[in-house]
C-alpha cells in the first residue's frame, strides 16, 4: 500500500479511477483521527475544534482527560494503492450528538474499521450495531493504549462479536501498523463479497 506520489500536493492523478471509500469509526476518544492522520499519504482534512467547558455537560471526558479536542464532523486522508485504485479514508466523530453524521457517512461505504478502546469497550457497541443495520463488512482494531492486555475471546465476547468478524491489535500511532488494520479489512471485503456472488450464483442454479 505504497504511496503512488512522494508529493503530497500533487493531485491525485487521471488515471486513478477507482476510488474506494473506508470509514473508522468508534466512541469517543478512541484514536480515529490518530489512525487517518498516520496512515493518509497526503495532509489530512480535520475538522478538529477545541473542547470548551460548554461542552462539559454534554460529552463524557472522564475517560480522556487529557483530550483537549475533538472531531465535529469527519477526517479525511488517501491512500492511493497502485495507478488506478485509491482508498478515500473517513473517520467519524465519536460523541454522541455526532451519531446522525454516521448514516451519511456509511453511505457508499466498502467496508469500516471499528477502533476499540478496551478499558471502555460499552463504547464501541453502537459502531457495530449501525454498521450491521447498513450490512457494511467491517474489522475490529482494538488501539493500544499501554494498558493491560486482553484475550481475544474476552474481546469478542464482550462485543458479542460474530465469529467471522476479524479482530486485530494496533497503534494507531504507527503507520505500519495502520496499514496493516486496512490490509485485514480490504481482505475482509473481499472475502465478504465473494461469499455473496457465491451465494447468488448459487440461488441461480
């Protein structure tokens, strides 16, 4: 997943005509803004405005206290994987009052990132649940956070996750490692989709 550019502000060229969009989503503070901005090839587009006391009573902070913003409308990064084909890659607000932003942005969508923190895993459950309403394939990272480790079946069992949904480790930090999130899920899709027109030729015959 090379960049097909080393300068970012060259455009993106005429002969990339497949443009596949990705979301990451997850709660509130979770690294989604950190993963677009480690692994887009260009400067991202935040919309990143600073939390005020006006907000206090209305978003949960307690679990990041050393948040000093916040997202109100999505990021945006790109990843261009040869000369025709390009991940666009969105990532969603994490509050709350940001959740109508979502339907919209799962719009078009090919697949999604759920970003989980593990120590507030009750936040992740909303992510997965609109993403299984829209029928969008998705991967969960679980974002390290220093903290103490967790089983993977502790994990999924939490989430009450479907087995056939990938579960990996990450940093979002690391743009590597993000690269790697977005090679599970491209697999993922693929391997999704595929059992789909399977299934259709199937119910032809």
């Amino acid at each position: 997943m090379d960049s097909a550019t080393s300068d970012p502000r060259i455009p993106l060229g005429a002969s990339a005509d497949n443009g596949l969009k990705i979301v990451v989503v997850g709660g509130f503070g979770v690294g989604k803004t950190t993963m677009v901005r480690s692994v887009s090839e260009i400067r991202p587009l935040n919309t990143e405005e600073t939390m005020t006391q006006a907000g206090a009573a209305v978003d949960d902070t307690s679990a990041v206290r050393g948040k000093s913003t916040t997202t109100v409308a999505f990021d945006f990064g790109r990843i261009s994987l040869d000369a025709h084909n390009v991940l666009y890659l969105f990532g969603a607000p994490g509050q709350e009052r940001f959740w109508f932003l979502w339907d919209r942005l799962f719009s078009g969508t090919l697949g999604a990132v759920v970003l989980v923190d593990t120590r507030r895993i009750d936040d992740s459950w909303y992510a997965i649940d609109r993403l299984e309403h829209h029928g969008t394939p998705f991967i969960v990272a679980c974002n390290d956070f220093g903290g103490p480790r967790h089983s993977p079946d502790a994990v999924r069992e939490a989430l009450d996750l479907d087995p056939r949904v990938p579960l990996v480790d990450c940093d979002a930090r690391s743009r590597e490692s993000c690269k790697q999130v977005l090679i599970a899920l491209v697999e993922h899709v693929r391997g999704h989709y595929a059992a789909q027109a399977a299934g259709s030729r199937q119910e032809l015959v």
